[in-house]
C-alpha cells in the first residue's frame, strides 16, 4: 500500500461491497490477471487493495460454500445506548429515553418476533446465524437480556444454528450477571469494543467509559464460554495520530480477542460530527499510514481478513475490515456483505433483505423508535411480502 495511492486507493470504484464484485468474478471463473487487469482499467483500483480484495474474496468463497438456499439469518435491533457517539448515524437511543421506551419496545419486538417465526417456519428456512445489535443490546437489564434471549430461542428452531452473536460494544454496560446470562443462552459471540485506548478521544467522541473498563470487560467475558470475542477499532478518528491509532491496536491485540474489526473514521451526514470534523490532507494521509500499519501488524500476529465494506464520506476513501484468528470468522459478516444469504430484520430501523438468485429486495422498518411503536402492526404487514417473494418464479 504505497504512498501513491493515498489519496484514492479504490479509485473511482463506488459501493459498500468490492469484494462482492471480485467474488463474482472469481465465479465465473476469471483468472486473478484478467481481474487485476478489469479492475486496474476500469477504475483505477491501487494493486494494494486489489490484491485486498481478491484475497478476502477468495477466503468468503470457500467459508461459504456450504451454505444452501433455504438458510437465513436473524438480525434483531436493540436502539438504546448509554451515550450517542458523536460519529454514530444509527438508529440509537441514550439511556434516558430507555427508561421510557424499553418495556413497550420489547413488547413490540416480541410480536414482530412471533411473526417471523412463523414466516420462516411456513418457508422452509433454517436459521443460521442471529445477530442482535443496536445500539448497544447490552445496554437492556439482566433480565431484560434474558427474557429477549429466551424469546429468540422458543420462536426460532436455533438447532441448526452456527453463530450467535450479541454486540456489547460499551463497556459501561458490561456485567457479569450480563455476560453469564448470554452464555447461558447460547450466545457464541461478543463484541467489545473500546474505539481508543486514549481517553482524551473517548471524551472528545462521547464515550464515559475508561480505556481500562474495555480490557476488564474483557478479563470477565473469557470467564465464561464465547467461541469469539470481537473487539473494534478505528482508524482517523478525530485528533488521533498514527502513533495513537498503533498504541490501541497493540494493546488490543494483546489482549487476544478471536476476530478485530479495524473500521476507518466515517463523516456520516445523520451524525453529530457532520459540519464540526473536517478531516484535512494530514487526516486522509495519517488514516492511510494506519490501516497500513493495521494490515502489516495483524499478519504478523496470525490475523487475516476475512471480510471488507466501504462507506461514503470515509477518511482517506479507505474501507473498513474484519480479522479473525482461522476459524473464527462470523458468517453472519460475510453472508450479509457477500448478499448470500436472507438476512430477517427486526426491531426499529432493521432491514429485511430477501435473496434468491437474480434477484435481491428489501424491507425497511421505519427509523424512529415512537414511528416503530405506533406502527407495530405496518411493520409486521410489511414482513408478510416474503410469502410473495419467495413463491414467485424468478426471472434470470
């Protein structure tokens, strides 16, 4: 990844998924030449990320070879967070409108729970992965957690399930009680993710939590059984240098989590960064030194990237990726970036994506939690379209 390709390393290539693009290519049998050659002549991709994208693209093919038509994953939103980070444009809640909103939240959840347990029953499907995220799920009570977890498990027939993950992202909502709980259930994967070791940036993003809760969140959860525990970082976040970026992927990588997310920093235009974060020339070259630094130090310790997406307004026009130690890689990841499998939404501001060979659509829930309540019954109608769908022949 030479510093000639810095400014634009993807060239003009748009999209959230590249790697999707060169994983068709690979099956329709084009060589790596032919590919480098397409992609170098079309839009200018660096050789760097090519050779990137081919070896990610390679990896997917063969972690997702096995997996049939009739598999599907549940996504379940969990909106509330202890605090809003300043970078975040999600569907996410503080605390305080938690107090209010959570019991009749869950309620509504559970019924459109009940709905898509049914659909996926009457379709055929088998549940392969369940991701709950937000928000911040682990933001919820003990017992909350509990009760959700429960529900999942008595709606869906999970015996075929691979993976199980939950996003503990904040570390401020960490307990044991929390994790023991979600052990108990099946839970196979957390994510635990400290953003920063540096607690300068932590205040400047909206974090409350200490550099040290993240690594003592840690020490808790490798009490219990997780297959994986994943842990988040980012690249070009706001007054960071190159050399701070590097301390925090040390000290995580020292804590020998199973799968690290290095994501690059991200304008979004719903965030509360928009208009306050301009990054400047030394920004979009320092976030580029980083990644480079995050590609060459994971190697060497025995991570290798085994997924990739592209958001718009990205630091240096970079690209965000998923390690994992061999093995440990979340299928959940790949099938929803690869578009290789159903993913079922649910909850506010989830998406439903229905896939089956040429053809791909899309069901959204409404983004905003009182909207979500008020419309439970829209919401659950909308799901019903994956009768129509799934019965209908499909034109090639």
């Amino acid at each position: 990844m030479n510093g000639s390709n810095i400014a634009e390393p993807w060239g003009s290539l748009c999209g959230v998924r590249p790697v999707k693009r060169v994983a068709d290519m690979l099956r329709e049998g084009q060589s790596h030449e032919a590919i480098r050659e397409s992609l170098r002549k079309a839009f200018e991709i660096s050789d760097e990320r090519i050779s990137l994208a081919l070896s990610i693209a390679e990896r997917e093919l063969v972690l997702t070879k096995d997996l049939g038509a009739k598999e599907i994953a549940l996504y379940i939103d969990i909106p509330f967070c202890p605090t809003r980070c300043t970078y975040c444009a999600f569907a996410s809640f503080d605390a305080k409108q938690m107090q209010q909103y959570a019991e009749p939240y869950l309620a509504a959840l559970y019924r459109e729970l009940e709905l898509g347990g049914k659909i996926v029953k009457d379709l055929g499907f088998t549940v392969r992965s369940v991701y709950i995220g937000g928000g911040t799920p682990t933001t919820l009570l003990a017992l909350e957690l509990d009760n959700l977890l429960y529900k999942i498990s008595q709606t869906f027939d999970l015996s075929h399930t691979s993976e199980f993950c939950v996003e503990a992202g904040r570390p401020d909502t960490i307990t044991e009680e929390k994790l023991k709980v979600m052990s108990g259930r099946g839970v196979t994967r957390i994510s635990i993710n400290p953003q920063t070791i540096h607690e300068k940036t932590l205040k400047r993003i909206g974090r409350k939590h200490t550099p040290q809760a993240v690594f003592d969140a840690v020490t808790l959860a490798k009490k219990q059984n997780f297959s994986v525990i994943n842990m988040d970082v980012i690249a070009g976040l706001p007054g960071e240098t190159p050399e701070e970026f590097m301390e925090t992927l040390r000290a995580v990588e020292a804590a020998k989590p199973e799968n690290i997310t290095v994501h690059t920093m991200s304008i979004k235009r719903a965030s509360n960064l928009k208009g306050v974060f301009e990054p400047t020339a030394e920004a979009h070259i320092g976030a580029a030194k980083m990644l480079n630094f995050a590609y060459e130090f994971l190697d060497e310790t025995g991570y290798v990237p085994y997924y990739l997406y592209r958001q718009k307004h990205m630091v240096g026009s970079l690209e965000n990726t998923g390690f994992s130690l061999p093995g440990k890689e979340c299928l959940y990841n790949i099938g929803m970036m690869q578009e290789l499998m159903t993913v079922m939404g649910f909850g506010v501001g989830s998406v439903t994506k229905l896939v089956k060979p040429g053809r791909i659509e899309r069901i959204f829930n409404v983004r905003d939690l009182t909207e979500y309540l008020n419309r439970q019954e829209e919401m659950r109608n909308r799901k019903e379209y994956m009768y129509t769908f799934f019965n209908q022949e499909t034109d090639v």
